[in-house]
C-alpha cells in the first residue's frame, strides 16, 4: 500500500538497507521500482544515514527506514534529506511497536509507518499489519486501495450512492478473527511489554555477566547458554548490544566476530534444545537480486551482521519454561 501510495513506478529508485527482511524491498519492486541497497553502519545493525544521500540520483523516489529490533534509525537526519530531495519516507517499523524517537512513535515520522503482526512480532496475530499515514494527501486514496479499489467506505457513509471501482487495490486487511485475536493483545501491550523487558534483561545480565540473580527466565534454561560460552571459548568473541539498545525488547541478540563462532554457538545450544536463528541474508547479495541488477558493490557491515548476529528465544510465556526438552 505504501509503495502504490507514493505512485512507484517501473524507473524509480527506492533506497533500502540491505540487512533487512525481503518485504522491505519487495513491496516497492513489486511497483516495477529498482532497490538501490544502502549499508548498515559499523558497529550497528540499522542504515548508515550518512550513506544515504551519495545514493540519492534524479529518479530517486523513497527512502525506507527500517528500524531494526525495535531501535530508531536517526530520522530527523533521514527526514531532512528527503526534504531537500522531495523524497518520501517509508518507515518500515515491522519490529517497533513501543519504540520511540525523541519522545514520538516509530512508525508516526516518515509519510507512511508500516507495522506488522506476524507471529515474530512483539504482539501478533498470526499475519496482519498496519499502515500509518503520518500525511493527509494520502487519506482518500489509501481508503480505496484498502477497500480493494473501490469507494465502498463514502458509500457506506452515505456519500455517494453506489459504490464502484475507483482505482487499484487489493484485499489488504486483516479477517475480524485475526483483528479480535491482536485485540487482546493491544490491550494487553504494558503487561506482555514488561515481561519482554524484563526478559531482555535477564539475558543482558547473562552475558553481560554482572552476577545479578534472573527475573524471570529459570537458572536452569540460562546455564545452558553458559555452558556453550565457557566450552567453545566464545566470551571474548561476543559483543552484547548496549543496554539502550532495546527500547522495546523486541529482540536479545549477539554478535559473534566470525561466522565460524556463530555457527558454533547455534550448534550448541541446538544439541541443548534451544533453537537460536540467525537473519537475514544480505538483500544485496542475494540469488533473486543478483539476477535483476547487475550492482556488485559489497556492502560490508550488513555482510557482517548475516554472518555474524544471532538472535535469543525472546516471547512472553519464555519464563515459564522449567522444562527444556530432554535430549
Ligand atoms: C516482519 C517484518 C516485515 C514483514 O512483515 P509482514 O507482516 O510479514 O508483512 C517487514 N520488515 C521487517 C523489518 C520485518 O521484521
């Protein structure tokens, strides 16, 4: 919907990052649009903004801000270059329900702020989404888009007196048993917000090593990660997000200084019962772009962060797990 809102068209350029899941580049290719990939920065999973504007040509349209696990990619610096471009600005803030920047929602900055309810997500129902439009020049037509391309919405307001196609659209929304089922969690969002937190602490202080006593996730669950650490030698290999780096505990990860110590650390804890995933494979560097573009340029921190970052079993009902799965 936010690609058809900024009218993408087959020429245009979209700047995304690279390090980011396939729907961030897809809905605007899906428009006819070419992805020109930007890096993440050194030592942080989010885009480089300082790359973004060597990136900006005349066919240039928007800019995609993803705000990896919930943290803020600096927007007032993203915003401004858009400006002076006459770019839009999609956030793509899939992982950042209950994450801010400078006091305002992720989501509620760019033109457009695309949220998700998949069933990785913080709250979810099973699939679903949502789409914020932070400008009013979009109100009419993203009405129609939404209701499958007709103005059936001023017909029901009693407007208009039949409603009939208006324009392209498609069947975006959620079924009212998906929408009843995120509701409860909507109401629910301090309560399972808190937990995470308080999850993403527990872990934080695990490899951190301060020695504090868990909150919520059982010793018995956290030494198996310890026992990993200490039989592979990985401490010294492994570098834990700063404690402000999970504004709203969407995700725990580590970041290994090689592939070879990630995949080691995955192995162990898989033979220990705990599943702990890696993403995501570079957009730039993958099988479906590299058969479109011919653009070679390596983009080295986001190669890094496919090799090397690892993400914890991090939802809610986590601490009530006394029992890992005998092996
Ligand atoms: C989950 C996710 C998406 C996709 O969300 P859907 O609800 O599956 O469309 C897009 N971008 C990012 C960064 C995500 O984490």
């Amino acid at each position: 919907m936010a690609a058809i809102l900024c009218e993408i068209q087959p020429g245009d350029e979209v700047i995304v990052p690279s390090f980011t899941f396939v729907s961030s580049a897809n809905a605007f290719v899906l428009r006819g649009a070419k992805v020109v990939f930007a890096d993440s920065k050194s030592g942080h999973p989010n885009m480089d903004e300082t790359l973004i504007e060597e990136l900006v040509t005349p066919k240039t349209k928007a800019i995609v801000a993803v705000h990896y696990a919930g943290m803020p990619c600096e927007m007032d610096v993203i915003m401004e270059i858009a400006e002076r471009h006459g770019l839009f600005v999609i956030e793509d803030a899939a992982q950042a329900i209950d994450s801010y920047y400078k006091g305002k929602p992720l989501g509620s900055i760019g033109h457009l702020g695309c949220m998700s309810f998949h069933e990785t997500k913080n709250i979810q129902c099973g699939e679903g989404g949502m789409l914020a439009i932070n400008d009013s020049r979009f109100m009419g037509r993203a009405e129609i888009i939404w209701e499958k391309g007709t103005n059936r919405a001023a017909f029901f307001r009693g407007e208009i007196d039949k409603y009939s196609w208006a324009d392209i659209g498609s069947s975006f929304l959620p079924s009212e048993l998906n929408a009843a089922y995120l509701w409860a969690q909507l109401e629910n969002l301090d309560k399972i917000q808190e937990r995470r937190k308080a999850i993403w602490q527990d872990y934080f202080q695990l490899f951190t090593r301060t020695g504090k006593q868990p909150g919520i996730l059982q010793p018995s669950y956290l030494d198996r990660f310890t026992e990993v650490m200490d039989q592979l030698e990985l401490w010294a290999s492994c570098h834990v997000p700063a404690s402000q780096d999970s504004p709203n505990a969407h995700a725990f990860y580590l970041v290994f200084d090689s592939l070879e110590a990630r995949t080691g650390f995955i192995h162990g804890m898989q033979e220990r019962g705990i599943l702990c995933i890696f993403h995501y494979q570079s957009l730039h560097d993958s099988v479906y772009y590299n058969s479109i573009s011919s653009d070679q340029r390596s983009l080295p921190n986001s190669e890094l962060y496919s090799d090397c970052l690892v993400r914890l079993p991090l939802f809610y009902e986590l601490g009530n797990w006394y029992h890992v799965a005998s092996i």
